[in-house]
C-alpha cells in the first residue's frame, strides 16, 4: 500500500512538474512556429500558412536590424564591464572578512529585489540632474550595469563558496606572485562561475525593457522596438530574429555543457589507469 501510494506521489509529482514546464516554455513554442507563418496582414498574430521566407530574410526589417545590433553592443559593453566588477567584488567578499561586509551583501541584494520601475524612474532622476551626460546609450549601459553587478557577484560567489583557498598559499609558497597565482591558480577555477554569470548578464540586458525605458533617450533597443512597432505592426521577423536569439542560447549553452561532460569524461578516463596500477603493485 504504501509504495503504490509512493508510485502515485511520484507520478503526480512528474505531472505537475511536466505541466509546469510546458506552462513556462508555450510562449517560446509560439515565437518559434509563427516565425515560419505567412501573414496577410500586418499583425503575424493568427496562423495562415507555413513558409520558409521569413528566414530566408531576417534582417529585412531595417529598424528591427539596427534595434537588436544597439541591444547586443549595449549588452557586450554593460557585461564586460559587470563581468569584472561583480567578478572582483564576489573574490573581495569570499577571500576576506572586514567589518562592513554584511552592508556590502545588503546592498548587492536590494537591486534584485527593488522593482524595475523603482529602479529605472530613480536612475532617470539621477540622470536628470546632471548636466554633464544626456539620456542614451551611455545613460542606458550605466543602468544596466547597475543591476547586471549584482548578479555576477551572487553568482561568481556561489560557484567560489567552498573554494580551497590554500590552493593559493601553496602557489606563492613555491615561488608564484599574487597575480600569478590569481591568473594560473585561481581564475580557472571559477572561470565556469564567471561564465554563467556573464551569460545571465548579458541575456538580461538584451532582455530588459522597464529601465532601459526610463533611460533610453532616442536610442531604441530591440524590445523597445518591438513595444513601439506592436501598436502598428507586428511583422514575422521580429519572431525570426527573437528565435535566433533562442537558438543561439541552447547552443551555447549545450556547448559548455557537452565540454565540461567530456572533460569529466577526459579525468576519469586518466583516472582509471593509475588505480589499475595501484591494485596490481598492491
């Protein structure tokens, strides 16, 4: 009795988590099928027939064209510069404990619970009354550094908890500088934290809508773009490019997944030999 109740327990559980993913992941099925759909009209919101010529030009759209290629140099920029710093500033809080550090994790929690709009209205405030900067492409990577510093740092600082730092007291006992020992000992380590982190950046600045609005200027990003041309027009490449995006995601993602499994493969192939060896000498 109580493993059939188990059994039933299990499979609801599957179900329920089943429906939950198919719930999450229908909108994403929706973009990528109307991108093969033929409209007749200027809304690609009801299906009409199956065709190949949405992909065959993705980038007829100029103004959507130019809109992703702001997103992505805006992304690239804002994530390398996030990268670094949240990087340094996960290191900072996990290598050292001074006094104040318990205010630092405080307030690099309060970006990711502040609401956006919160968040965007108060940076616009802030741009407002500087004469020095106008609203546009620097207003927008400065605030989309603000919260992407944030997620770096709680990420880097997840995959350096445990780490082994008298990895590096055993480097510069053999002779190795401080820098040297960050370089060879130290970033390989958390280079797949670093990593992760600065794909999630970099997907939640191509992502963001409500900040970069309140900050934008005339500088138009791929989802302002589609926010304005959705009033008017919905052409299909908007799903095609949005698709692209999508396709290229998975397959960065199913790379670094297949070489950390192929390297875990690689060690303990190498692994195998030498308890050979030590079982035959024993």
């Amino acid at each position: 009795m109580m493993r059939t109740r188990s059994k039933m327990g299990r499979w609801a559980l599957n179900i329920f988590a089943g429906l939950g993913l198919l719930y999450l992941f229908t909108p994403i099925f929706f973009i990528v099928a109307f991108s093969f759909n033929k409209p007749k009209g200027n809304f690609n919101i009801a299906w009409q027939e199956f065709t190949f010529e949405n992909w065959m030009h993705p980038f007829a759209e100029k103004s959507l064209t130019h809109a992703l290629r702001v997103s992505l140099e805006i992304a690239a920029v804002s994530t390398l510069i996030s990268t670094v710093l949240g990087s340094l500033i996960a290191v900072a809080l996990s290598r050292y404990k001074f006094r104040g550090s318990g205010g630092i994790n405080l307030f690099l929690v309060l970006p990711l619970t502040t609401p956006e709009i919160v968040l965007g209205s108060s940076l616009a405030t802030l741009f407002l009354g500087q004469n020095f900067i106008d609203f546009g492409f620097t207003t927008i990577v400065i605030a989309h550094i603000m919260f992407q510093v944030s997620f770096v740092a709680l990420t880097v600082r997840a995959r350096i908890r445990g780490f082994d730092w008298t990895l590096e007291q055993a480097a510069q006992d053999l002779g190795a500088s401080p820098l040297r020992t960050f370089m060879k000992v130290t970033l390989p380590l958390i280079l797949p934290g670093i990593l992760a982190a600065s794909l999630l950046a970099f997907a939640l600045s191509i992502d963001d809508f409500i900040i970069t609005f309140f900050n934008s200027g005339n500088v138009v990003t791929f989802p302002l773009q589609i926010y304005g041309a959705a009033r008017v027009r919905i052409p299909p490449q908007i799903n095609v490019l949005a698709s692209m995006i999508l396709f290229i995601s998975v397959a960065v993602l199913l790379s670094g997944t297949i070489a950390g499994m192929r390297k875990e493969a690689a060690k303990t192939s190498a692994a195998k030999p030498k308890r050979r060896s030590l079982t035959k000498s024993a």
